[in-house]
C-alpha cells in the first residue's frame, strides 16, 4: 500500500470535489448529537486523565470535529488526504494545527500521541488494506494512549460496500472492525451503537480503544 494507491487518490479527489458543500452541511452537526458528543468526551476524559500530550484527529474534513476536541481541553489538531478540506479547517480555525496527509502512513514519531480519533474516516478503507492502518495508529500512540472510531454499522451483517456520496465505503459489523484492532495490539474499553436519526440510513458504531 503506498500513497499512489488508487483508493487514496480516488478518496482523496472525491473530498476536494465536495468540500465546500460538506462543511456547510455539517458545521452544527455535533449540536444535534448528544450520544456523538458523550462518546467524544469520554475519549476526552481518559486522555487527560492519562497525561498531557498531542491528539490527533485523522480524516478531520473541515475540522469542527477537531474544534470540538480542543474545547474538551485536548491539545488536538487535524490530518487529512484532502487539500482542500484542510484549507477549509485552517480557514475556519486558524488557532489550530491542520496539516495534509494519509492515515497510513503518518509523519509522526513512535509513540508521539495520546490519542487519535478516527471519525468516518477508516470507512473508506478496503477491508483488505485495514490492518496497515491499525498497525500505523499503535506506532504513533503511546503505550496506554487511546483510539476512538467512529462508523457504520452493518447491524450483524459482513462488511458491506455502500454508496456513499463522497467515495465507496464500508459498513462494518462492530466485532467485525475490533477483531482487526485486537490482533494490532488494541484492548477494547467501550462499545456504543445508536439507531440511525432521521436523515440517517445507517446505524452507527463506536468503539473506545485502548493501546496495549
């Protein structure tokens, strides 16, 4: 797998293409997300409860998220394969650090984070090239250093290739996706799945993870 690889490029294309329109529509989307918002504090909470250190949100898109991380008292910045997604996110968040780049393959130091979240953004994965990516976030994490995932579920069924408005994409079956960060070294902390809202198709998961 290297930066070339058909499906970062195609990911990436695909995201420059719809950038503008994505952060109109889903700058105030944490507002409407109490459970989103919980699972996102949690992660918080156990970070600092860890020790201070950098967090990193990988596919942060426009960046509200990774806003969102910095006001729950995170040293937080953002990573993502679209140039112009991160634009956006340094235009509407200047006091923070956005920075182009692929979750496979970080310029980040062994054991240089406390966190990572990756929210959405390992959906776009194919399952076959997963397990790289696992294996890059336990490199940057410190030992004991958190991962949260955020994604959709496919309610029990294997994983399912879905039509997704930006690029193909995946739906994982929750034991599905944390068998691949079992066998990378992760321990399991939490689980959450919530019923689709109205607008949503598909039920979503998260798991809270735990560097081993």
């Amino acid at each position: 797998m290297t930066e070339s690889a058909p499906y970062l490029t195609a990911t990436a294309q695909a995201y420059d293409s719809v950038a503008d329109l994505y952060a109109d529509l889903f700058r105030d989307s944490l507002d409407r997300l109490p459970l989103d918002r919980a699972a996102l504090a949690a992660f918080a909470e156990l970070v600092r409860t860890d020790g201070a250190g950098p967090v990193a949100e990988l596919g942060c898109g426009p960046g509200y998220v990774t806003a969102h991380l910095r006001s729950l008292g995170l040293d937080a910045f953002g990573i993502d394969l679209s140039p112009r997604m991160i634009e956006l996110a340094r235009a509407a968040h200047p006091g923070l650090r956005f920075e182009v780049g692929s979750m496979h393959a970080l310029d980040l130091a062994d054991g240089e984070l406390r966190g990572i979240l990756s929210w959405y953004s390992v959906i776009h994965t194919p399952p076959r090239e997963l397990p790289p990516y696992f294996a890059e976030f336990r490199r940057v994490l410190a030992p004991g250093g958190h991962l949260l995932l955020g994604f959709f579920e496919s309610e029990g069924d294997p994983v399912t290739e879905f039509d997704h408005k930006a690029a193909p994409a995946y739906r994982w079956p929750i034991d599905g996706l944390a068998e691949p960060a079992r066998e990378a070294g992760f321990a399991e902390v939490a689980r959450m799945l919530r019923e689709p809202l109205d607008g949503e198709r598909f039920r979503q998961g998260r798991l809270l993870l735990r560097r081993s």
